[in-house]
C-alpha cells in the first residue's frame, strides 16, 4: 500500500463530485451570507438574552457544518498545502490570506473597542459577563476562516458551471 501524503489526500477530498455542487457562485455567497447570519443572530442572541447560555452551544455546533461548505467551495485551497496548489491556486491563496488578515486585523480592533464601550456601558447592570465569552470565540473561529470566507465571495464561477448556466 502506498503512503499518500496530507497534501494528496485533502487535494482529492476537494475534487470529489460531492464538493462540486457547493462550488458555483450563487452557492458560495449563498454559504457566506449563512455564516453573517448566524454570526449575528448568535451576538443577538448572547447581547439581548444573556440567560440563554443553554442554547449557545447547539448553536455553535451549526459553525462547523458553515465553515466545511465553505472550505468546500473553494476546493479547500485555503487548507491543501500550498506544495500541492498550481500556480494560480497557490496565488490565489496568499491574496486571500493576505488581504483577510489586513481586514481581519482591522476587525479585531473594532470589535476590541466595541467590546470596550459595551464593558463599560453595562458596569453595574445585571448583564453577566459570560455573555461576551460566546462572542469572542465565534469571532475567532469566523478570522481564522476569513481567507476561505473571502475567496468564497470572490472567487468567479468556473468555466464549466457557467457553460451548464448557459447552455
């Protein structure tokens, strides 16, 4: 039996028939706009009923399915080595990466100074601090998949699904 490498074998999963039906670009921006939705419907829900910890964790169960379709939609190019990309693939990594950290960077620091004027505005009210916990990982979670995310929106239909739209 012959040793595959990780590289091999994720560039395989990503090219399977069952991958490609998450890969137009109706789908795609369809699976992003999920992932906002449920990011704020989770900050909603964890601001406005902060005795509702219950209901956090089946929520947060519902991120990893999101970022899966979303890696998938992109042939999870921001997760195959990038020794095992062509080169178009390999430069389309390193933009999305690069700009998603520019942005992500930028968000953390909005939501840092949010965060802030929340934690002082709500000082003696009844509010439980746990609340913001829930919100710090979801957004942890959501910039380390903001490469895919971005790639995810971007990326164009690929020659033969725009053949099959139109033809």
């Amino acid at each position: 039996m012959e040793k595959r490498s990780y590289g091999d074998i994720m560039s395989e999963v990503f090219q399977s028939p069952l991958v490609e039906k998450f890969q137009t670009r109706v789908r795609r921006r369809s699976l992003v706009i999920s992932m906002g939705l449920w990011m704020a419907g989770i900050t909603a829900l964890c601001l406005l009923l902060p005795e509702a910890w219950w209901l956090w964790g089946p929520l947060f169960l519902l991120f990893f399915p999101l970022a899966s379709m979303i890696n998938m939609s992109v042939r999870g190019v921001t997760e195959i080595p990038i020794s095992h990309l062509d080169d178009r693939l390999a430069q389309l990594r390193a933009r999305a990466f690069h700009d998603a950290y520019y942005i992500g960077v930028v968000l953390a620091l909005i939501g840092g100074i949010v965060l802030q004027e929340y934690l002082f505005a709500t000082v003696g009210e009844s509010r439980p601090l746990l609340s913001i916990v829930p919100i710090g990982g979801m957004l942890g979670g959501f910039l380390f998949g903001l490469p895919a995310v971005m790639l995810a929106w971007r990326l164009p239909d690929e020659p033969e699904h725009e053949e099959a739209a139109h033809g």
